[in-house]
C-alpha cells in the first residue's frame, strides 16, 4: 500500500520542530503531495536511476554501482486520474554494469546510463540485452570529472533544448557534452569535449525540468535529486539549460536519493532511493502535459558540424 507522505510538527516551548522521514518544502507543500510507492518486489537492491520505457512501463536500475548491475522493466497500474498507485512483476531489459542514478533515452532510441565509480556512460541499442558501446569518461577527453553521477537531454521549451547534459556526483558539477556518430560500433554515440558553468551541486544522482507553467515555479527550474544532501532541491537554468544560482529545498529528509524521471501521462514527479528502503516516491502537482507535446521526442545531434534532428524512438515488444 502506498504512503502519503505528511509534515509532522512538534512544538516545544513554542519554537521546536521535528522532522519525521521526507517532507516537502514550504512553499511547494501547498500545493504538491509527496507519495511513497514502495518497493518493486525482485528489483535487486539497491536501486539506480529510473525512466519509462512506454507510458505504462517504467524501467528501474538494480544491483547499482556493482558489475552485476541491471535495468529491469515493470509494469505500473494507475488509478482513475493516472496517477500511479503500484508495480507489476518486473523482467530484465538489459545488463548495466554500475549503473548509478542517470536513465534516459536518446539519439536514435538508445538509452544511455552513468557508471559509478568507473566514470563511464553506457549505451544500450533499441532490443539490445546489454550495452553496445561504454564511453569511459576519463580518458576520453571529455573533462567529466570522476566520477559521473547522472544524466539527461534537455526538452523541448527549455534553453538548450536538446543538448545532452551530464552531472558528476564526485564533482558536483554539469556539464553539456556534444555527441557525435561513433565510427566503431553502429548506432551509438562517442561524447566530445563538454563544458560546465562552475555551479556545484552536490551530490547529483538525477534531473528533470519542471514542467513549465507549474505553480510555486517561475521561469525555467530545474529539480536535482541531491545524494549527499539527502534532498531534492531547485534550481534556475542558465542559456545552455544547466542548473545554475542558488539552491532551493524542494523535499528534504531523504536517504540515498537516487534517479528522477516526469511520467509521460501525468508529469507527475518520480525519483527512487538507494539503500534507504530502496523506494519509489512519486510527487503529484506538476502542470499536466501538453496534448501538443510531439511524439516521440526529438534531440538536436550535432556531428561533423551538422545539426541533424533525429527521432528518439524505441520499440520493445
């Protein structure tokens, strides 16, 4: 059974208050609702990132940080509104060895996934049952500092649509990383040269970019899943889309805050923990989906010098 999350006050001597577990942050506990989901039974702990595969699909790292880890994918059920309420059995997408908290589909339908503690990002071609191409963040001359923590492509309505962003857990800090057609192995991609603003972030293990028009947001914002601030805080973006000025709390009173992901029927907020029960929390109250919102996504791939729009399309039957 899944668990609304609620504030508990305690007053003592009229200037005490207590905390008890994960609680959102004033202003946003107005007007959004903190679920906890549970676990996915036979998931192998700890969890790593999370992302959908379909609307009624969410794929799940397992076993993260070690090299037996794993993406499984899992069944949701939702409830009148479409929300989701529970976890099917789950079954086994891919091997991913270390996987930590970044998930996410891009060029060409690949999903690509960050290695801790090896510094690496790993591929996994469309049907592929494990990664085609692992770029090693290290000695590629990418600049990511070790080691990498999470990752994501930046959507569209956003600056920087489309760029390819990579955080580094160790460092604190994002980067955008250019992709481009990888010459050795079919359908995958090598990672340029990134390039960082400075902002330090902690400890990130997973981003998404708030819908726009959500309340208690204004402009473009950014929420990071914080490890080693055992949070989820708030951030304004910069031109290049990558989280910048000072930070905000949006949930606090977490342990081993991992991946994040919007769910593409409601935008409702979904992150999962590593260690600390390895849970899934689902935050409702984001603005719903555009019915515009094209289909599938699309994400800029500069290669060459040419800017070339490709499809993000993966099918698994």
């Amino acid at each position: 059974m899944r668990r609304v999350i609620v504030a508990v006050t305690v007053a003592f001597f009229g200037c005490v208050a207590a905390e008890a577990g994960p609680l959102l942050s004033s202003p946003y506990s107005s007007n959004y609702t903190l679920i906890d989901l549970g676990g996915v039974a036979n998931v192998p702990a700890n969890y790593g990132g999370i992302a959908f595969l379909n609307s009624n699909t969410l794929l799940l790292g397992g076993a993260a940080n070690g090299s037996g880890g794993v993406i499984d994918e899992v069944a949701v059920t939702r409830d009148i509104n479409g929300n989701i309420t529970g976890f099917g059995s789950p079954t086994q997408l891919s091997t991913a060895p270390y996987i930590d908290g970044g998930l996410a589909f891009g060029p060409g339908g690949d999903l690509f996934f960050t290695g801790y503690n090896t510094n690496t990002i790993g591929e996994i071609r469309p049907s592929g049952s494990s990664p085609a191409w692992t770029e090693h963040l290290s000695t590629d001359g990418s600049g990511v500092t070790s080691s990498v923590g999470t990752l994501g492509f930046i959507p569209a309505g956003f600056n920087g649509a489309g760029n390819f962003v990579v955080g580094s857990y160790s460092g604190g800090s994002f980067y955008v990383c250019p992709l481009t057609v990888n010459g050795a192995v079919a359908g995958t991609y090598t990672v340029g040269t990134c390039t960082t603003n400075g902002t330090n972030t902690g400890g990130p293990e997973g981003i998404i970019y708030v819908p726009l028009g959500s309340t208690d947001f204004t402009g473009q914002n950014v929420l990071i899943s914080n490890y080693t601030f055992g949070g989820v805080q708030v951030y304004g973006i910069d031109s290049n889309g990558l989280p910048t000025g000072a930070a905000t709390n949006f949930i606090t009173g977490l342990t081993g805050v991992e991946g994040a992901v919007l769910d593409p029927v409601t935008n409702d907020f979904l992150f999962s923990t590593y260690g600390g029960g390895n849970q899934i929390y689902e935050v409702q109250g984001f603005s719903a989906p555009s019915s515009s919102t094209p289909e599938p996504a699309t994400f800029l791939l500069i290669a060459g010098g040419l800017a070339a729009v490709l499809a993000l399309r993966r099918v698994r039957s």
